[in-house]
C-alpha cells in the first residue's frame, strides 16, 4: 500500500474494514476519510482512530457542529482570538489524515489553504492587535502546506514585532513523517519567533520507526516539541496505554502536554469517556510513571469557552454523571458525561 486511502472501496480492497458498504458510504458523505501510508497497519488502536464506522451515523442531542465554538470568537475569517495574548490562525482545512474523533471533523477537507485575501485580513488583525503574544498554526495541519506556502505565511509573522512564539498543531511528525525535511526544520530553527511544536498522538504504536526519526530531527535542530492526545474509549483508556504512550514520548524528548478529554462533535459518542474514568486513570499513572512524562488532562468547556484542568478546582460533581464546570473567566457550565 503505497497511496493514502481515501474512499471505503479503498478500505475494503485493504482490507482495513468489514463494515457493510452502504453503511460506510453513508459515514463517508458526512465526513471525510484519508489513512496515509504510515498509518495502515494491523493495529486496532491505529484502526478504531482512522477507520470509519457506522457508529459515527449516531448523532445526540449534546454533540455540537462546532464543539470548542471556534466561530464563535472569530473577529476574521481563519482566525480565532479566544483569549488574550494569542490567536489561533486555520491555515489550511487539508489534513493528512482525517481522525474519527476530531472536532473540526464538520469543516477540515472541505478546502485547502486560507484564500489568500482571508489569509491578507487575518495577518492584519494580529498585526493591528498589539496584545498578542503568539499565533497557534492549525486547521487542518499547517505541515501539510507546501514549503513555498508555509514560508510566506511564517515570513510575514515573523515581521510583526509584537509577537514572540508561533505555534504548530500538528499530525505530520506520526502520520506523515517524510514531511519533517531538513529544509523544513531549518526554516523552522531561522525564525525570530520561538517555533513550538505541538505533536497530537494517542498511542505509542503510532511512534514507528520514521515518527521517531522525524521527531529527532525536529528536536536536534532546536525546535521544542511537546505533544497533546485526547483520551479514547477503545483505544487509550487504560493505565498501561496511557503509561506506554507518556513514556515513550518523553523517551524521544517529546513532553506529554495535554490530554485532552474527547470533545462533543457529531458521531463520536462510542469514543467519549466518563469524568470519573479519566481522572481514575490520571490518578492511576501518578506515582507509576515520572512527573515529567505526565501531562495536564483538561476538558475544552463546549461552546468556545476555554479549556480548564479536570480537577476539584475547576469541576463539582451534582450527581451521577452531572458536573459543573468553571471556566477561566470564572463562569459557570454543565456538563453531562455519557450515559453508558
């Protein structure tokens, strides 16, 4: 298998999925598919994140087009400015591969890079917005651009005196990892801004052989990488997934960020766990594995309000399954866990 599979005829003839057809026609005109290469292997962690199934036809009440609210706090198009020292700038739509989980799900794939006025308007507004500190580059994944794109767009930034750090959310290291060139890491390793690197993986399968090469040539040249997953039923929700995932990625100088509870978007339900669940498993990797490969596990409060640590500061449990949540801004929400 040498070519991204894009279609579930493509699934099929590699036999990376049984379900029926129809079925997955149904799921592939709601959204997108694409495994790449690196990521086709007979690994169930790696399958339940990229291959799709029926379950995702399943939509509840509480799941959200846009769950972290990302328009809600757009001044310009491809710009979210949700808090006040940094802006999120969506680059590009295109993904390498399109994750079964993900809360961009509704819009990612639908175009390419930012049209080049949108992108002129947003490079405006964090110009003309002094308070700002750093821009995070996402989508989409901003690596996916091409070399002559992503260095425009990381020239013009580095330009706006204001600004320190630029930030990269990224899947390309994993999923893609032939990407990760030494012309890329030293355009990277040129720049004013402090160049962060943000890897979202969920299981230490994903770290071959090539993830694990690519990831030491970013962070040979300099270039500090930490990492952020997101906390799947089926896939990382046990204290050895999660120990293996931490330490291996703190073994190839990748510091565990955060791990994300699963947002609410449409379908994803099967993926989501309990509160309870999560902070059982963040109790059970403390004292197992070093500090340093811990990282923070946080919930993105459903609707654009910020994301919080999942802790006896920020949660108060009502009742089974009902939580109140407090936002940065010192606000209240609910939150209901999945009825199981």
């Amino acid at each position: 298998m040498t070519h991204a599979l894009t279609t579930p005829d493509d699934l099929a003839a590699a036999g990376l999925s049984t379900e029926d057809p129809a079925l997955l026609a149904r799921v592939a005109q709601e959204f997108r598919i694409r495994i790449t290469p690196e990521m086709q292997m007979d690994d169930q962690a790696i399958a339940a994140q990229f291959v799709p199934t029926a379950a995702e036809l399943t939509t509840l009440p509480e799941e959200l087009a846009d769950p972290i609210g990302d328009q809600a706090h757009s001044p310009v198009k491809g710009l979210t400015h949700r808090y006040p020292d940094r802006v999120i700038l969506h680059i590009t739509k295109t993904c390498d591969v399109y994750c079964r989980f993900c809360f961009r799900r509704e819009t990612v794939g639908e175009t390419g890079p930012l049209p080049p006025a949108q992108l002129d308007a947003a490079l405006d507004y964090i110009a003309a917005t002094p308070t700002l500190r750093e821009v995070v580059l996402t989508g989409g994944d901003p690596l996916t651009l091409s070399p002559r794109r992503l260095r425009d767009v990381l020239t013009r930034l580095d330009a706006i005196s204001h600004l320190a750090m630029v930030r990269f959310h990224t899947r390309v290291p994993v999923v893609a990892p032939e990407r990760i060139t030494p012309e890329l890491t030293q355009l990277l390793a040129s720049l004013r801004l402090a160049p962060w690197l943000v890897l979202h993986t969920n299981h230490a399968a994903e770290l071959t052989p090539n993830a694990r090469a690519a990831l030491a040539r970013l962070v040979d040249a300099g270039i500090p990488v930490i990492s952020q997953s997101v906390l799947l039923r089926g896939v990382n929700d046990s204290t050895q997934a999660l120990a293996d995932l931490f330490t291996t990625l703190s073994a190839l100088r990748v510091k565990p960020y955060y791990l994300h509870h699963c947002d609410l978007a449409r379908g994803t339900s099967h993926f989501r766990t309990t509160i309870d669940e999560g902070r059982a498993l963040m109790r059970a990797l403390r004292g197992r594995i070093s500090g340093h490969c811990l990282p923070t596990y946080v919930l993105d409060i459903p609707g654009g309000f910020g994301k919080v640590p999942v802790s006896a500061e920020y949660f108060t449990q009502q009742s089974s399954g009902h939580w109140k949540v407090t936002d940065w801004q010192g606000r209240i929400h609910d939150y209901l866990d999945p009825k199981r």
